[in-house]
C-alpha cells in the first residue's frame, strides 16, 4: 500500500494543498509519484525490519494493518455520505441501491443508506481492534495523531483555512479527471448537469440532484 496506495493519496493531497508541494514531484520518465513512493516503500520496510524485533513479526504487521485498513474504510463511508451532500452534481453512475431521497436546502439527495450501515459495521470492527490488538491501539492511534499534528502545522504555516478549503476550481477538475479518465458521456452528462445548476442559481432556485443514467 505504500508504493500504490498511501503514495498516491499523499501525492495528490500535496496538489490540494493538503501537503507539502515538495511531495507532487512527479518521474521525469516514468511519470509517478517519486518523492512519494519513496518516503512510504522506505517506511514500509522500516516497519517491517522493526517487526521482526517483537516476538511475533507477522502479528505485529497484522495488528498495523488492521487499523490502518479499518480506519481508512471509516473515513471513505464518512465522505461517501459527505459528498452526497456537498457535491451532488457529480456524476455517479455506478451508485449502490439502496438510497432514499432526503431533501436538502430545497434540493433531493440520494441518501446512501447502506453507506450508513457500512459505516456503522466497519466502525464496530475498529472499536474491536483497538480494544484487542495492543500494538495496533498504540502505534496506530500515534501516527494519526502525529499526521493529524502535521497538518494543523502545514495550514497555519501556510495561512490556508485549518478546517476549510483552498479555493479551487471544482467543476473544471472533475472535467480534467473524467476527460482523462476518457470517461467522455460522463464529461457531456456532467457540463449539462452544471449548466442547469447555475441557471437554477441566476433565478434563485436549487435545482435537482444530477443523477447519471446506470451503465448497461
């Protein structure tokens, strides 16, 4: 997860001004995440050399990866639903059933209501880890907060919002992003959605939640 996961998430957490820009260095020839991929393939096998200090290494990176794995699934249901919310002009074509429509400032939402139960499983089974894995309980919580500490730094230093966003532009990105993606009808489907958004908004209305037809 190092070398795929956690470096790419840093790397494009760095573009958002959610971290260094040191960190967005990106390969001359190989076009990845360098910097990056370096930091966390180090530290993973730092890990994993200490590992093998405590008496049982395979326990000790099992107790890691069980909170890390857990936390991170907390955090995706929790922007699932956020997003749902904040950002309902995206296009979703591959949304789980299951929804209910909750009206928000005058607008339908599509409430993900197994996201909710998800949320709820995957957060018992991050209580069970930390009251039953030691290691996991100890170091996991210390490198959040340790990151979590980093940040604060990051922001204030920077003068950005601690708790709010860099101003970017939203709707050209997620453009950028399907248009790479080559993800071409979803692009069309998305500019119309936006159109009718700000129509809405010049006549004071808050129109419709976009919905994207299902893929056959």
């Amino acid at each position: 997860t190092g070398v795929m996961g956690a470096s790419r998430l840093t790397f494009s957490m760095s573009r958002l001004k959610l971290a260094t820009s040191w960190l967005d260095k990106v390969h001359p020839r190989y076009h990845t995440p360098v910097r990056t991929i370096v930091i966390f393939g180090s530290m993973g096998l730092l890990e994993a050399v200490l590992s093998f200090l405590t008496p049982s290494a395979l326990d000790t990176l099992g107790n890691m990866y069980a909170f890390g794995a857990t936390l991170g699934y907390v955090i995706v249901f929790l922007a699932l639903i956020r997003l749902r919310f904040v950002a309902p002009y995206s296009p979703r074509p591959y949304r789980m059933p299951g929804n209910i429509g909750v009206r928000h400032h005058g607008r339908v939402v599509a409430f993900p209501v197994l996201g909710v139960f998800g949320l709820l499983g995957v957060a018992g089974i991050l209580t069970m880890v930390i009251l039953t894995h030691q290691i996991g309980r100890i170091a996991g919580p210390a490198w959040v907060l340790l990151c979590l500490g980093y940040y604060f730094w990051y922001r204030r230093h920077m003068g950005y919002p601690v708790l709010g966003s860099v101003a970017h532009d939203w709707d050209q990105e997620q453009i950028e992003v399907l248009t790479h993606a080559e993800e071409y009808e979803l692009v069309e489907q998305f500019k119309l959605a936006i159109e009718r958004r700000d129509r809405g908004a010049q006549r004071g209305e808050r129109p419709a939640n976009f919905t994207a037809p299902r893929s056959s």
